[in-house]
C-alpha cells in the first residue's frame, strides 16, 4: 500500500514525485511517457530559471529529476495508461489498460492534457493525410509548400512560427476576431512577411484525393463561403483533459477537468488532488502545473500525517 500514487509524468508529475520523496512519503509514480505537453517545442523562453530550453531538453531534465529520486521512497513505472480509479472503504485502487492493479492512501492526478480535434466534414478523412495536430512531428514534410494553422492561441502561433522557417506561405485560421496568444508572439508571427491571418472564419469542410488539399471557411461577418487551396492543415485548436478514468471518483467540470480547491488543490473526493493541466485552474503553464503539485504535496503530507 502507497502513501501517495502521482499519475502522470509532465511537469506537474515530475514535481509532485520530487517533492513527494523528499518528504519520504512512500509513492509510486504511473506515467504513459516522462514528457510534457511541451516536448515538441522547439524554445520554451518561460520556464523560470532558464532563459531558453528545448522542449525535449525540457522534458529529459524532468525526467532525469524524477529518476534521481527511485529508491525506498519512490517507485517508477513508465509506459502505463490508466484505466480506472476505484475507492476501496478509506483507500484507492488504480487499475492500467494492462489491469495491472497499484494500491495508495492518497491520489495526485497529473495526467495533463491531449489535442481537441477539429469539428469539419471530412476532418477525420484526412487525419494524418494533409491533417496534422503536430508540427514539430510532421511540420519538415510541408518544407517550401502553402499551409494553414487553425487556431488563435499560443500553440497555434507558436505552429506557425515554427512553419514559417521552411513553408513558403502560413495562413491562420481563427474563428473569432481577437486572438488568445501573448501579444509578443503574435507581433513576432505577424511580422514575417510569408505570414497571413484570416479571423472570424469558421471551417466548414476539408477536401482532397489522397491528401487534402484545401479548406474551406465561412466568413463569419459577410457570411460568404471561402475555399483556400493548401498542401497541410495544421490544427491548434485547445486540449481536452485526460480525465475519463477518474470520473467515477472525483467530479469532473462540464469539460472534464477535475474541480479543485485553488487553496490546496484538492478535488471534491478525500483524498485525491489534482495538478496541472487536468485540473480546473483558470491557466495552464509549465510552472503553473509544478506549482500545483508542489501545493498539493505540502497537503497531502499534512492529511496522511493527520490519518495515521
Ligand atoms: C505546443 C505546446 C507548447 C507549449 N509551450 C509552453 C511554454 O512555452 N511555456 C509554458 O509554460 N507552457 C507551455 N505549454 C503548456 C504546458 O506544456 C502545459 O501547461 C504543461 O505541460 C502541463 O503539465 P501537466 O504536467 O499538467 O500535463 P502534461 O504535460 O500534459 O503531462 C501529462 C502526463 O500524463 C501522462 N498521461 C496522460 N494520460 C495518462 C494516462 N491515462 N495514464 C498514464 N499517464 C497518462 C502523459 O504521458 C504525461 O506524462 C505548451 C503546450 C503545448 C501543447
């Protein structure tokens, strides 16, 4: 029996696990893969402490802190997704999609965020032929060809930055007329002259052979309908919480995200907390989620000591 189970092994995993060993609470942490959300970044300029890091960097130093920790106080297992939380009279089972099955007083739920996908006639079609939801991954592969970002957040921009090294032209798409990204990021985007924005358009259909090769959008102002020709379809549209497993255990928000006291992190159920970006704190950023966790450490050390 655990002390404490962290699931999930971004950054607010990777903090909850530090913090956890060095108090000597007998934890486990489960984690699909030790990386973040922003492993494909090609430059984080805002993770405190350090003027500039690779996403990739990023998530090794994370996991090297976390590994650092395995011993009598810190088990690791790497490459398990969960399936299921059940509550067993005053503790909880964690059960994998491989039904392995781990004990624990306590639960820290870290388990982030994945990719909304784009809502268009023939979006799932094209997925992966045309379509992507990673430019880091797939970005290379578009090198001196017309494409698209859907989107109007920092992803997005941070997408079509990324593409405007080596595509010949970049076109966002966003729904509304004011973007989500930080304005420095949105100057820098803006700036570039193989760079367009179209706003207020709403994406109705894609259309293709093998591949996709263009989109079309309604204009949300004049109503008219707008087909654009293109080579690829990046989308950057929001997350959606990986949560699904702890629904029977802990309440959820209208989206998914587990509800959670700002004080102390915990969720509505007794002994679970959640951190990063699975939870329902207003934002989601690499030290926001590390923030999180170590709050809810520094709690559920105080709770464990009240119940023993
Ligand atoms: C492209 C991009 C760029 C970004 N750039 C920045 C930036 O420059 N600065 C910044 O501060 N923030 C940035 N962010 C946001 C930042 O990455 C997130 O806020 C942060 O990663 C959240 O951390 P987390 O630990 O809550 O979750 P995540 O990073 O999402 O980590 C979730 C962890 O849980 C695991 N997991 C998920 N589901 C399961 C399951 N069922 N079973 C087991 N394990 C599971 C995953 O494998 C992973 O280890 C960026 C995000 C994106 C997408």
């Amino acid at each position: 029996m655990y002390d404490l189970i962290i699931l999930g092994g971004g950054p607010a995993g990777a903090a909850g696990a530090v913090y956890a060993a060095r108090k000597q609470l007998k934890t486990a942490i489960i984690a699909y893969e030790f990386a973040g959300q922003s492993v494909v970044s090609e430059t984080i300029y805002n993770w405190i402490g350090t003027k500039e890091i690779s996403g990739g960097d990023l998530a090794q130093n994370l996991k090297d802190h976390i590994f650092y920790y395995k011993g009598p106080f810190l088990d690791i297992f790497e490459g398990e997704k969960i399936k299921d939380i059940e509550k067993i009279d005053n503790h909880f089972k964690v059960i994998t999609e491989n039904n392995k099955t781990y004990e624990g007083k306590s639960i820290l739920i870290a388990t982030g965020s994945g990719r909304r996908k784009l809502e268009a006639i023939n979006a799932d079609k094209f997925e992966h032929k045309g379509i992507t939801y990673c430019a880091s991954c797939d970005g290379p592969m578009f090198a001196d060809m017309d494409v698209l970002v859907i989107g109007g957040g920092n992803a997005a921009f941070e997408t079509a930055l990324q593409l405007l090294a080596y595509c010949k032209s970049v076109i966002l798409i966003h729904r509304s007329e004011n973007f989500r990204a930080d304005e420095i990021t949105v100057e820098k985007t803006k700036n570039n002259p193989k760079f367009k924005a179209i706003t207020n358009a709403e994406v109705i259909r894609i259309d293709g052979d093998n591949f996709a090769n263009s989109l079309t959008y309604k204009d949300k102002i004049t109503g008219e309908t707008i087909t654009i020709p293109t080579s690829g379809i990046f989308v950057e549209i929001g997350q959606i919480p990986n949560t699904s497993f702890a629904k029977n255990v802990v309440s959820l928000d209208e989206i998914g995200k587990i509800k959670v006291d700002p004080i102390n992190q915990a969720g509505e159920t007794e002994g679970i907390w959640a951190a990063g970006d699975c939870s329902n704190g207003r934002y989601h950023q690499n030290n926001i989620a590390v923030g999180d966790a170590v709050k809810a450490i520094e709690d559920i050390y105080i709770w464990l000591h009240k119940n023993k």
